[in-house]
C-alpha cells in the first residue's frame, strides 16, 4: 500500500483496491482511505456489510468505518490530527448514512464514482439538495468531485470545494472511475438479495414461547439483559416501554450524548434491545447505531458456521428489523446525526417495509414537525424516499409520551 498519495489518481486507486477486496468478500464494491494534510494514508477500509455469505453489520460501509476508527482511536490516545486536516478518499458517493457521519465528523471528502439511488449527490447538481437545508453549505464547503477526463460515459467536469493543497495531480483516469463503478454496480444485486432472504411474518416463530435455557434466548440476554421481559401489542409500544427508553437514555447522558435510546421490538411485539449511544467513543455512535449494529451482529455470530437448519431458526425467531419496530425515544431533527440515523435507517431496511409494516419506525419526543419531518424525507436520495419510503412517526400511545417529556421536560 501507498505510504503517501499525492495526487487524486492515487488515492482513488488506494479506495478502489479495498472497493476490489469488498467484491471478492461478498459485499458492497465500494472502499475509502482516510489521508492526513501531507497526503500519508492514515486508513484504508473497505465494505464490511456481508461476511461469509451472511449479513454482519448493515452500518459497515467504507465511510461509516473509517470515522468510527478515527474517534475510537483518538479516545485511545492516538496522536491523529484535527478533522478539518483530514481528506476521506472514497470510491463512491456516499449514501445518506455516511454522508451524514462525515458532516459530523469534519472531514474533507474526495468522491470517485457516482451511486443514482442512495448518492447524496444522485442527482450530480452539487447542490446537496437531498440534505436538510441546514447541511448544504457544509457539503459544498467539503465535498470534491474530481475530474475524469476522457470522452466516455464515466468522464466529468470537476465539481465542488477546492481540493487540499497537498494534491498534485487533481484528475482521475477513466480505467480507475470506472474500475470504482462497476466494482459497485457487480455486487449490488447479490447484496441485495442477501438482504431480503429472511422468512416472512407468517413464518416467524415468537422467541418469548422459548425456555429460559434455550441458546438463543441466553446469547439475546448476553445482549440485552431485559430482552423479552417487556411485550406491547404489534407496532404498538405503550407506556411500559418507557423505563426501559429512560434507563438507556440516562446511560446515552453518561456516554457524552445528549439522551437518546433506541428500543427493537420484534413482531410480536417484545423487546429485544434497548441501546444508549457511545459518543464518548465516536462521535457517530448514537443509539440508534449502536442498536441496529448490536442486533446485525447476534444474528450474525449465531448463525456464522452453523447448518442450514440452524440459521433457518435463528431468522424464524430473531428475525429481520423490518418484521419489528424500532422505537427512538427522541424523534429526528434536521442535523447530521439524524440525517445519518435515517441513512443508516434505510441501510438497514435496505428495501421496502412489509406492507403490513408501514410504521415500523417510530419515536416518542419530537424534534421536529411532522410536516417538516416529512419534507426532510422527501428530499433524501430516491433509495430511502422511494423504495423504502421512510416515514418516522410519533407513537400512538399518549402515556408513553407522557412518561419521556415528564423526565425530559424542554
């Protein structure tokens, strides 16, 4: 590997190799390097979100993993620069989750190929315009998109904020823009299929119909202490939950967040994880993140080597989040957290909600009005405005919301 990349087409070739080992590994074609203010290669990470044929974190992309290393080694006591010092190389345009997780990190950004469906720059306006008002200047002030010269599909204009000075060479080459689109274009349809192979809702088997002794309600509790001692009817959290959202939120206070939990609910309405944030860690590590990744990844360990009769059961009864609900004790406003909550959200979801699902993501305390929730979400990227169609909404029960606003008043 580089030590140093000092021009565009080498650090876009440092992102495509990982883009490569992403593709011969399974998952997502797409890889990014973060390089510090002379141009050393500090990281390089490729897509992590399938291993060995399962799904191991929906969150693991390129980007997403970079920043969570930056913070987590900088809390280490790692001597890294400053945010504002350092350019993320990636092969593709990143999606709302990492979009959002790099407004939040500071970071420069030099962008290869370009991804149509969950791109924040789908639309190659540059404008942003899929981002909350609010974030726009910040991605114009960040984003670079180099020039490809040449007369092919793959050749472009540079566009966006003035690259750091330490690059000497500011063009990419078509064989390498193009090397970081297929390389992505080759593994979405396998991905995706992967990602909607669990059983349907009538399929699912009720875990709390388990023994206590059973494996797969030990390895949940090893997660998740108080899995399954709380159950609500479908989609339909009620004031019970809320002790389990304030314990989470207090330790999301102790953790450096500002209070925040997300709650998991199967399809049959139990508990199965209740997750603070850990930004004291990364900055990116809010509850919502950490739920979803937490859950991903029990499936994963307990499914990774076993038989086909073994996972068979593990996704009958730990099934998919999209069969559940996930309840946010704080609902989204219109900051790079959240936006990357709702990209990570739709990572996650990947497609569209069970028609019998349609409120599968709900949250307690508003941050925003509904109307102005919803036009958030009609500008993000056509994956997760029209395939999945996301739609956060308050939940029902008025002594839930009771119960969060009196222990948090405004």
């Amino acid at each position: 590997m580089f030590k140093k990349a000092i021009d565009v087409q080498a650090a876009v070739v440092l992102a495509a190799t990982q883009a490569i080992a992403a593709r011969s590994q399974g998952t997502f074609g797409v890889g990014g390097v973060l390089l510090d203010a002379r141009g050393n290669v500090l990281k390089a990470l490729q897509n992590n979100v399938v291993r060995e044929g399962l799904i191991f974190d929906p969150t693991a992309h390129g980007e997403r993993q970079l920043i969570d290393w930056y913070f987590a080694e900088r809390e280490m006591g790692r001597d890294l620069p400053p945010p504002e010092e350092v350019t993320l190389v990636t092969s593709l345009d990143p999606c709302a989750m990492c979009a959002g997780a790099i407004l939040s990190a500071g970071f420069s950004v030099v962008v290869a190929a370009r991804d149509p469906k969950a791109g924040v720059n789908f639309d190659e306006q540059f404008s942003f315009a899929s981002l909350p008002e609010g974030l726009r200047e910040q991605a114009i002030a960040r984003f670079y998109y180099p020039a490809v010269l040449g007369s092919s599909c793959f050749a472009r204009a540079s566009a966006g904020t003035s690259l750091k000075s330490f690059f000497i060479g500011k063009t990419i080459a078509e064989p390498t823009q193009a090397l970081c689109s297929l390389a992505f274009e080759a593994t979405h349809d396998k991905v995706q299929a992967l990602l909607v192979q669990d059983p349907p809702r009538a399929s699912l088997k009720d875990p709390a119909t388990l023994a206590p002794s059973h494996p797969l309600v030990r390895k949940l509790k090893v997660l998740y202490p108080d899995a399954l001692a709380y159950r609500c009817a479908p989609q339909l959290p009620d004031a019970g939950l809320a002790p389990f959202l304030l314990g989470a939120m207090e330790q999301d206070r102790a953790r450096g967040g500002q209070g925040d939990a997300v709650a998991l609910l199967d399809a049959f309405g139990n508990l199965l994880l209740c997750a603070p944030g850990r930004h004291a860690q990364s900055t990116i590590c809010t509850a919502f993140m950490e739920c979803t990744r937490r859950y991903a990844q029990l499936r994963y360990k307990l499914m990774q080597g076993a038989s086909a009769k073994a996972q068979a059961e593990v996704r009958s009864y730990l099934a998919h989040p999209r069969e559940g609900t996930f309840v946010f004790a704080r609902g989204p406003d219109a900051g790079s957290h959240s936006y990357m909550n709702l990209g990570a959200y739709g990572s996650t979801m990947e497609g569209p909600l069970p028609p019998e699902n349609q409120a599968q993501f709900q949250y307690v305390l508003p941050a925003l009005a509904a109307a102005q929730l919803a036009q958030l979400c009609s500008r993000m990227p056509p994956l997760y405005r029209d395939t999945i169609h996301i739609d956060p909404r308050q939940v029902a029960d008025q002594a839930l919301i009771a119960a969060l606003s009196d222990a948090n008043p405004a």
